[in-house]
C-alpha cells in the first residue's frame, strides 16, 4: 500500500543523557553497542574523532557537544548505543544512551522547525505531548561551523 506508506514516517527516538531526538530509520545503517573512538585533534568540536568500523573510520558526531546543557564525551569514555548512518555518500558514527525501536509516526506530526532550538534539524516532531527535533546529519555538512 504505497498510500499508506506516504502517510507515516519510519522513526528511531534515541537519547543522550536528558535528551530525546528522533533519527529517520532508514538513514540508519546499523545500531552497535559501546564502540571506542579515537580522538582526532583539530576537528570541529561536536565531531571529536572517528570510530572504526570494519576496516573503516567513520566520524563521530558527539550530540552532547550540541546541546549545551550536556556533558561532552571524553577520551575513554563511551556510550550505550552507537548508531552508524548514512549521510549522502559517507556514514557517520553517533554515540547514543538508548535507541527505540523503529515507530510510524504520522506525516502530520512531522513540522517545519517552529519551537526546538535544536541547530541539526530542519523538522519537529509533536508525539505524545512532547515536541522533539527530528535530526537531519546533512545539515552538518552545510553549515559552517
């Protein structure tokens, strides 16, 4: 039913620490458990490193450097959960403390970015009460930080 497919979206919710933001599921390549990075001196303070993946490394993009009111990552330490995405032709690696199940959520619970203050999404997501930003990795690549 390709109608019925249009009228949801496929969502994952993860946390870090307080925070709650959804990722769309089929951007998400695999979930792993804890994954050691490396630190990479010089990058752009919310991709501290790489972690390997196969015989790759993937950039790390540490989401408690994005909210201000979290604790950073620090050398040695690691989270739960890493969500290894795919973000136009490269993938990048996301350290999470949990990380749902894949939901339907319906298109109209999907709005332009009105109330979040959240700088990595172009969307909001009304779900149960709560208003929650709907990541988007490729603003990551346009914006100039």
């Amino acid at each position: 039913m390709p109608a019925a497919q249009a009228m949801s979206e496929q969502l994952v919710m993860i946390t870090v620490q307080s925070e709650k933001l959804l990722v769309v599921a089929r951007s998400v390549r695999e979930v792993l458990g804890e994954k050691t990075w490396i630190p990479i001196p010089g990058t752009r303070p919310e991709m501290p490193g790489v972690v390997g993946w196969g015989r790759r490394a993937v950039a790390l993009l540490d989401l408690a450097r994005v909210f201000s009111n979290l604790s950073p990552l620090q050398p040695g330490t690691v989270r739960a959960r890493t969500l290894l995405l795919q973000v136009d032709e490269s993938s990048l690696a996301m350290p999470a403390d949990t990380v749902s199940s894949v939901m339907d959520v319906a298109v109209t619970h999907i709005r332009p970015r009105a109330l979040i203050d959240f700088p990595l999404c172009r969307s909001e997501v009304h779900l149960n009460g709560d208003v929650l930003p709907l990541f988007d990795p490729t603003l990551l690549l346009t914006e100039g930080r």
